[in-house]
C-alpha cells in the first residue's frame, strides 16, 4: 500500500530513474539502450507515463532525421521522489519486523515462522 502502481513496474521505475538523472532529457534510442527495453517495450511504458503526465515526449528533427526526446515533467519528478520515500518506509518496516522476529518481540499467533 503507498507504492504507485504507475511506477512500481520495474521499466518504468527503470526510464524514470534514468531521465531523472539525465534532467535535458535523452533520445528514445539512448533511452531503449539504457533500459534494454525493445521498441515497443519503450513506447507502450512511455505512453503510459505520459498519460500519468510523469514524463514529456518532444517528436522533432535533428539533421533531417527523426528524434524523439523524453524528459520527466516536474509533476513526474515530484511523484518518483514520493514513490521513493513510500518504497524506504516499506524497507525500514520490514527490517523492523524482521529485527522484533529476531528478538523473540512477535506474538507467537502473529509470527508464521512459530505458527
């Protein structure tokens, strides 16, 4: 509960990071490259992030060729860096059951291993 389901999807959480990190943004093909992810792959999470308004996608032409350049949107970069912090207190939950387990802190009804 708390995790986007627009971003939890590991392509997704993969293109948002790397256009995070590259904030000009990056060619469709570096994109693809970066997540080793196919053309279609990209295009179908690419247009699902855009639908979410999570990232922007810039369609012109750079030496009479055809390029495309994806950006994350600050609504997009603002939701990641949400998803990140419900995703640490995720982790910092678990660790904290798994640090009561340990310690005998469990009820013996609550703790499955013990059942």
């Amino acid at each position: 509960e708390g995790l986007d389901r627009v971003i939890h999807e590991r392509a997704r959480l993969s293109i948002l990071t790397c256009l995070l990190t590259h904030p000009r943004g990056l060619t469709f093909n570096d994109l693809k490259q970066l997540c080793a992810l196919t053309d279609g792959n990209l295009s179908r999470h690419l247009s699902v992030l855009e639908k979410a308004k999570m990232v922007e996608i810039e369609k012109g032409h750079e030496h009479n060729r055809p390029q495309t350049v994806c950006r994350i949107t600050a609504p997009g970069r603002k939701r990641y860096v949400e998803y990140l912090a419900a995703l640490e207190q995720v982790i910092r939950d678990a660790a904290k059951n798994t640090t009561e387990e340990r310690a005998g802190n469990i009820p013996r009804g609550l703790n499955p291993s013990r059942a």
